[in-house]
C-alpha cells in the first residue's frame, strides 16, 4: 500500500486512506442514503478503508456495525480508522477479514 494519508470527513473526524483505497462523493451520498435507524444493527460489505460506518456511526453512535472486507490491505486501512477514532468516537464497528483460498 502506498501514500497512506489521513483524509478529513468533517467536524474534525478524518479517515486513512491510499492509492488503492479511498472515498468518493459517491460513498458520502451512499452512506446518507443508506443511514441505518437508531439502535440497529448493520452491515457494510466491502467496507473498503471503512468510510461509510464512520459516517454512519458519526450521525448516530447507537449503532452496531459489522464492517465486512475480503481485501486484506483495505481492512488494514479500517482497522486503523477504528484505533484512530476510539477516543473520539465510541466505535462500534466489528471488522470481520474474511480470505479466500484458491482450490
């Protein structure tokens, strides 16, 4: 992974990105769209760098997120968003690494 940086997602919270993984106003209007209810639990398939359940979690810290990523650099990228924002927000985010083996 190369060029690791933290990028800013507003009111001081800010996320890890790379080359290889980052966000879009794509994944902003997405995580809006899809904001989850209070006190439910949810999923982000393919959570890449783990944008979305930070933008989830950022409106409404109730939630319990299950982050899913099968690309082993990515989830890299979202574990560290998690220990970043521990302090700051209380995460809830269970990253679930899931590796394929070919037959």
């Amino acid at each position: 992974m190369n060029n690791i940086h933290l990028e800013p997602l507003g009111n001081g919270v800010k996320i890890y990105v790379s080359e290889s993984y980052h966000f879009s106003t794509d994944t902003i209007l997405l995580a809006d769209f899809s904001k989850p209810k209070a006190y439910k639990k949810c999923a982000d398939l393919g959570t890449g760098c783990g944008t979305i359940p930070l933008l989830w979690l950022k409106g409404d810290k109730s939630l319990k997120i299950d982050a899913v990523e099968l690309q082993q650099n990515a989830c890299k990228l979202a574990e560290k968003m998690q220990l970043k924002h521990k302090a700051q927000i209380s995460l809830y985010v269970r990253l679930l690494w899931c590796m394929f083996e070919e037959y």
